[in-house]
C-alpha cells in the first residue's frame, strides 16, 4: 500500500469522478483507475461504486475513508515536521449556501490565507443538504449554512454558532416599500418576490411567514448573492437574514436596503458545521478558527465587519 493510493481515493470521492481526479492529479485516467483497483485488491473491498454519472464512496468505502483521512493527516504532521517546505499544504474545502459572503466568510478566508499562503481554499456553493453530504463524506472540510432556532443538527455534524440575527426584507431603496419603517406580510404578497428555491431555510422560513399563500409574483433563485444582484436590478424583493445583507457592498453603495418584517421575532442563525472526526487537518482548523474569531469581533473593531 502505497500513500499514493490513499491521496488518489480521497481525490476521487472529493471531485465525485475518476476523470475530474485525474485531470487534477494530472495522470490518465486508466493509470488512476488501475492504481484504485490494486488498493481495493489489497483490500479487499470495493471503496468505490463506479456509475456512468461518476464513482462515489461505496458504503464499505465510507466505513474506511475516516481511517484514509487519519493516514493522510499523519503523513502531513510527518512532512511538515521533517521540514519538507517543497510540498504544497492540502487544500482546504468550505461549502457555502452563500450568506454572510462580505462581512465574514471573504474576512475570515483572508485572514488565514495571511499565515497560510501556500494553502488552496475551494469555496463551493451549495444546498444546505448537499454541504452535510459532502461533510459526511469527506468532500468538504467545513460547510456555512443557516439556521432557524428549533432546527435539529444531522447525527456526526459539529456545529458552531457564529452569527444571530433576523430575516428582514431587501430591497432597491427607491422601492415604495423603504419608505416604511417596517414591511408587514400583506406587503410581500403585493410585490414581485425574489425567493430562495427549495431546499435552502429562507424559503421556508418564507413559505412558513406567508402561510402558504403566493405573492403577486415570484421568482426563484440559488443562493443570497443572487437574490441580492436582482434586488439591485430592480426585479422585486426578497427575504434574507440581516448579516446577508449589511455591510454588503450594494448596501454600502446605496443599491440595496432592508427592512424589519413587521410582528417577526424570528432568528437566524450561522452555523459553522464540520464532520465529527478524532483527527482533523491542521489547514481545516486554523480556517475553522479563523471564522470563529472573525465572528467573535466586536462590532466596528475593523471596516470589513458588519454591524450586527
């Protein structure tokens, strides 16, 4: 068994096919297939179920991939401490479904890239059951995502709160609606709303406040950037949490603005979320810190940090 071996596996089940793993390992695919072949002979087991969609984990596979993880993890505390400064330090995957971007994932990524220069950080987009996949599986290091209180953690996930806030409606602030101090439920169902597609906790914390009842109009769209740049262009409004929308940089031009959801006491929570593991990747718990302290900082402590 070859270490080799274990990094080309990890590859696979991160990138989600043998042809991705081997354009970045940069080795032909049949080569990576075969060398994948020879471990599971060794082994025995059949770490991969090979479909014309792509190669994923098999259940045996993920039964072994923590113990693939831990080898890797050793072999990286084993370079670094023979002082192997050529070799490129393993990057480090965030899933994202795109909230707080400005005042504190862009902030906290930076930050540890000043101490870890020669550390990739990967930041994917995505559903927030996509990222607790990928995080079981090991395709991803650490996942943000949001939370309405009363929502249940996923068994093996390590959370942890960075922010707390409210929904509150965004908005262009020449929209009728900004001229009001707070936007009640009956406004909403008036205006064109730009809402979350499903599977991402706005639209349901939006289907939930309307009550199932439909707004004059609708569109539907991935993720808070998005729904931010079609506020800005004039399309409707939508619902986010507040830190998604202040010190966003369209709010500090003056091209978007929020609004309190009149009679809402609901709160939003920003998860920081990770695979309960016994070992993890020193590059993934520098960056999981660097996000904690970020969100610890005390409001106006720096000019890229959002009031809260």
């Amino acid at each position: 068994m070859r270490t080799e071996q274990l990094e080309y596996i990890a590859a696979v089940t991160r990138l989600g096919s043998l042809r991705r793993a081997a354009e970045e390992l940069r080795l032909s695919q049949p080569a990576l297939s075969e060398t994948v072949r020879n471990l599971e002979r060794e082994l025995g087991v059949d770490l991969l179920e090979r479909k014309r969609s792509g190669a994923t984990m098999s259940a045996e596979g993920r039964e072994l991939l923590p113990h693939i993880v831990n080898v890797l993890d050793a072999v990286d505390r084993l370079r670094a401490a023979a002082g192997e400064q050529h070799r490129i330090s393993r990057m480090v995957r965030v899933g994202t479904v795109n909230t707080a971007t400005v005042p504190l994932l862009i902030p906290a990524v930076r930050d540890f890239r000043a101490s870890h220069p020669h550390t990739q950080v990967e930041v994917v987009g995505a559903q927030q059951t996509e990222i607790h996949r990928a995080l079981a599986e090991g395709g991803l290091d650490l996942g943000l995502v949001n939370h309405l209180d009363g929502d249940d953690v996923p068994a093996g996930i390590e959370s942890t709160e960075l922010l707390r806030g409210r929904p509150v409606v965004c908005l262009r602030p020449d929209h009728p609606l900004a001229a009001r101090t707070v936007v009640t439920v009956d406004d909403l169902l008036a205006e064109p709303l730009i809402a979350m597609r499903t599977g991402y906790v706005m639209h349901r914390y939006v289907h939930r406040l309307l009550r199932g009842r439909g707004p004059s109009f609708s569109y539907s769209t991935d993720g808070a950037e998005m729904g931010k740049l079609m506020v800005a262009e004039g399309l409707g409004a939508t619902v986010l949490p507040d830190f998604s929308v202040v010190g966003d940089p369209l709010e500090r031009q003056g091209t978007i603005t929020w609004r309190p959801i009149a009679g809402d006491t609901t709160r939003v929570l920003l998860m920081l979320q990770r695979r309960r593991a016994e070992s993890v990747p020193r590059a993934a718990q520098d960056l999981h810190e660097a996000f904690v302290r970020r969100a610890r900082r005390p409001a106006g402590s720096g000019q890229d940090e959002p009031d809260r």
